[in-house]
C-alpha cells in the first residue's frame, strides 16, 4: 500500500538566512577585484537559520581575513536585518546595508594589533 504524504509537513517552517542575488554579485564582484589586486585567493558561503556568512581568505588553508556576516534575530522579519564586517573574531563594523561593509573593505580596512 501506498500512503501520501504531504510535503508541506516535512518543510521547516523557518527561512534559512541567505544572501541576496543583488548581495552575492555585489560580494563576488569585490572579491574578484581583491583577487585582481592579489590579495584574496579564496572565499567561502555558509548560512543557517539566523546567520549567513562570506568569508574570504587570503590562503585557502588559513583562517579567513575578513568575514561579512548577514543576520536576522529570531522571531524577527525578513526585512529586519543586520550586517556586520569581522576581521577573525573582532568586529570592525556593523549596518544596515551591505554597501557599507564593501566600501570599507575596497579601502583595505586592516586589524591594527597593539
């Protein structure tokens, strides 16, 4: 016997954070300039529910220089977002757009450590 079932039942029922298409083209087309500029050799995307990651690295072995974060607060809607720019763990800057994490980070933004 053959038993339906509804697939609406197995979907979760939380949107995963993503970048947006607009967002992923403005992301590659910096790292594709920093590539030119032979300062970035890699990237990579990861996300979840509340979280979506761009990390870029300088060698693809090593722990990433600079990682432009998308989240959302649970329970909160679509449209309430934050963006925030982290060199390792230390977070250099924080808005509501993502323009301003690139603009700061086609200036070279660089971690000083005293």
């Amino acid at each position: 016997m053959n038993k339906v079932l509804r697939l609406v039942d197995f979907r979760r029922s939380a949107q995963v954070v993503h970048f947006s298409r607009t967002e992923i083209n403005q992301l590659l087309s910096l790292y594709s300039r920093q590539v030119t500029k032979g300062l970035w050799r890699d990237y990579a995307i990861d996300h979840d529910d509340t979280v979506a990651r761009f990390h870029v690295f300088r060698h693809a072995g090593e722990k990433p220089l600079f990682t432009v974060v998308k989240r959302r607060d649970a329970g909160a809607s679509a449209a309430a977002q934050t963006f925030s720019l982290y060199a390792g763990t230390h977070r250099m800057r924080q808005g509501e757009g993502l323009l301003d994490l690139i603009e700061a980070l086609e200036h070279r933004m660089k971690l000083v450590r005293g």
